[in-house]
C-alpha cells in the first residue's frame, strides 16, 4: 500500500474490526443493541406505498428537505439546524472530517470507538480524559475538573462523548456539559454529543443547541425507532454551525428509502410510537432492561452497572468466560468488552425480547 497516494493517518489507523453477524434462526442477537422488536407493519406500508409511488430514476432531494421538516415539526427545531445523514456513524466522519487540521479532539474512555477510529483517519490530535473507573463511587462520571483544564490548555478543543455513554450505559447530567459547551465556545472549540441512546434515557441536549453554537448533537433512528438497516443520522446544531457541517455533506448522499422512512417516523407523531400498539417501544424496553438488571443482580458474583440505555454494562468477578460460554450454548450472542480499559471482566448485554433476557438470566445462573 506504500506505493498509493494515500494519507499517513488513513494508513496507521487501526481497523474497525465488526461483530457483525446474521443470526440463524432462535439465536438472541443481543450484541448491536438494536431494538429488540421490527417496526410496526403499518408504518412499513405507508413507507413502501410512497416508495412504489416515487421514481426511482430520479437522484434523491440532496438537501432531506422533507426530513428535516418532519424532525424540525417533532422537536421544535428550525429545519436549518439539522443535517441529515447515512446513519451517525457517516456524520460522525464527517464532523471529523469538517474539523480543522489544528483541531485537539478530547474523549473520554471508555467510549464508542468509532469515534476513536473517525479521528485517527483524519489525523487528528487526541487527548484522553477518562471517566471515573468502574469501582468508583459514582462510577463513569465525567472527571469535569480534569476536563475543564484540558480543555483549557489546548488552542482548538472539541470535546467529543457519548451521553449515555457506550458501553458503559451512563448518563451525564445536563448542566455540566452546558457549563463546558459554554468554556469550550470561549476556546474557539465545540461540544459534541452522540446521543444515540437519548430516547431511553429521557434526556437530549437537542433543544440547547438553538442557543448554544458551541453545542452539536449527533442523533440515530438505529436504536429505539428500529430500523437500523435504512441508515438514517442526524446531526443537530445551531443553524449557523449546522450550516458549516452541511457544507462538508456530499450531495445525494441520503436515499429515497432512508429519506421515506425518516419522514414516516417522524409524521406519525411522537416518535417513540412507532409500533403502533399504543405503548411505547422505550417504555416497554426500559421496563424489561430494569427487570433483566433485576435478576442479573440477585446472582452471585455479577454486578450491573446503571443504564440509561437498551442495554446494560454488567462485570463478573473472576472473569466472563465461563458465562460466555453458558450464553453460547443458550444460543445468545452478547459483547464482550474485557479488552476496553478498565472494563476486564465486563460484558455488554443489549435488552431483548422477555423470553430472550430470560435466557440470559439462564446462563448467568448456571455459570455461577
């Protein structure tokens, strides 16, 4: 590869090597914290009936006007603070990419690595603040002194983390991290915040962000709208910062099935009723983490980990092999995480179905 024009820092980048995976029949995926239940039939029809009434020939609005309407009615957004893109992960390289060459990106591990991979392409300068480690009183907090002073040696910070946080299922509380939007647009920097989980949580810095040019908020509609297969991100920002990064999108980038999905979600009114049954899918999938957390908790030698997400952190004294194995044999697939720092021992369990999390609950009895 030497003998190709290609950057240095795309070159050391460290592979993202993905788990994923097509399950077989009755295996319990329950290592992308996807949601646990499709969308409902109702909202897939009205997709495909405006898909079959489109042309299809014809290059897709390059702008999601018609996204960016339908998110802007649901949140009480101006349409102009949100850029529309294939999932968050591709917004993220492009915020990486729109970022200047000088730019220092602060994280704080452990955290999604994505991240970690999106700045290492482009080159960027990193510093690492780490959260409080696991045995912690309040364990993940943010260290905020530390954090503060970091940023306040560098010449163009940006702040970059997870909230709640992936893998570790903490959230971060919202006037610490408006207190350091505020220092970091004093720096010349930025906060961002990948708030991929936020619908679990009941907590977004969105509505911030159109008083806060220093605020940007990445969103998805993988994780509680379930339909992580149409790849649809969305970064939110105030409408003079969210046009700089609209500037840097690549036009057509977003297709007409993605785009018609977006809108659908978002037309049919609260965003968390998209099943159609009248309850909500965070609600059913928040009481089912706190019941699986529940029994998990009551075997002896796991501890859980508070979560604000679909999923829950859990560590096993002595190591996770042995349970891990139990969990294959109960054909359920989960993360293993061990290898993060200051995560050893730790698995991350995405919430399932009941009779899925019983299975788990299974294995875990078994293996102790």
């Amino acid at each position: 590869m030497s003998g190709l024009p290609l950057r240095r820092a795309l070159l050391a980048a460290p592979d993202y090597v993905s788990s994923w995976h097509r399950p077989a029949p009755g295996v319990a995926k329950l290592d992308h914290n996807e949601a646990a239940t499709d969308v409902d039939p109702g909202l897939r029809a009205a997709v495909l009936e405006r898909l079959a009434a489109d042309s299809w020939r014809r290059y897709p609005d390059p702008d999601a006007a018609g996204v960016r309407t339908a998110v802007a009615a649901a949140w009480a957004l101006d349409p102009r603070a949100i850029v529309v893109g294939n999932g968050s992960n591709a917004l993220i390289g492009l915020l990486a990419g729109a970022l200047d060459p000088a730019t220092t990106v602060v994280q704080c591990p452990p955290d999604y690595p994505v991240h970690s991979r999106a700045i290492a392409i482009q080159g960027l300068a990193t510093r690492q603040v780490p959260v409080a480690a696991i045995d912690a009183l309040q364990p993940f907090a943010l260290d905020l002194p530390a954090l503060h002073a970091c940023v306040c040696r560098l010449a163009l910070p940006v702040v970059l983390l997870s909230n709640p946080g992936n893998p570790t299922g903490a959230l971060h509380a919202a006037e610490p991290l408006l207190e350091l939007a505020a220092l970091l647009r004093e720096r010349g920097g930025l906060l961002v915040l990948d708030e991929a989980y936020a619908e679990y949580a009941g907590a977004s810095l969105v509505a911030a962000t159109a008083q806060e040019p220093a605020l940007v908020v990445l969103r998805t509609l993988s994780k509680a709208y379930g339909v992580a297969g149409v790849r649809i991100g969305l970064l939110v920002a105030h409408p003079a910062t969210a046009a700089v990064f609209a500037r840097a999108s690549l036009p057509y980038s977003v297709g007409l099935l993605a785009q018609l999905v977006a809108q659908v979600v978002f037309e049919r009114g609260d965003p968390a009723l998209v099943v159609g049954t009248g309850a909500a899918r965070t609600a059913t999938t928040c009481a089912e983490r706190d019941r699986l957390a529940s029994r998990l908790a009551a075997v002896g030698g796991v501890r859980v980990l508070p979560s604000a997400a679909n999923f829950l952190l859990v560590h096993v004294d002595g190591g996770a092999a042995n349970v891990l194995a139990h969990l294959r044999n109960r054909a359920v697939v989960v993360r293993d995480v061990g290898r993060e720092p200051g995560l050893q021992g730790c698995l991350r369990i995405g919430v399932g179905t009941p009779a899925e999390n019983d299975r788990v609950v299974l294995a875990f009895e078994h293996a102790r």
